[in-house]
C-alpha cells in the first residue's frame, strides 16, 4: 500500500496465463500486445502456441485526499481529519 499527499493506492505486480479464446469482445490481440478497445488500455504479452502468458502492474486507488482534509502521523498511526 503506498500513501502519497493526495491519495491511497495499492500496487500489485501480477502474472497470468490464458488462452486466446478467453479474450473478452472489448480486447484485440495486436503483435505482442492486448489492446482492450474501450479503455485503450495495452498490456504485452508472450504468445506461445495458443496460450498468452503476460506481467504487469496494477494500481488501485483506495481514495483521494482533497484539499479539506488533512492527513497526520503520530506514532506510526495515520489519522484523517475531514
């Protein structure tokens, strides 16, 4: 989990295998990269035979801290005050 002045997110490296016909309808494979056709979002991937072997990164964002709230450490403990 990372804490950066505006915001909270979560960073996971991720690996997966899958088959080609596992692909949703929104996602096109291009060379050696998944192109999913609504959010443009490009993952590469390694083709063998017909299994997609891929890694990579994954951010999610847990919240955002706007300019009302202020965020404090005292003892190792985070407090958020809104």
């Amino acid at each position: 989990m990372v804490l950066g002045k505006k915001q909270q997110y979560k960073k996971s490296a991720l690996t997966d295998t899958f088959h080609i016909k596992e692909l949703s309808q929104s996602e096109i494979l291009r060379n050696d990269s998944i192109i999913n056709t609504i959010t443009s979002e490009k993952i590469a991937v390694t083709l063998i035979n017909d299994s997609l072997f891929t890694n990579y990164s994954y951010k999610d964002t847990l919240f955002h801290i706007n300019e009302n709230h202020i965020l404090r450490k005292m003892n190792r403990v985070l407090f958020l005050k809104y």
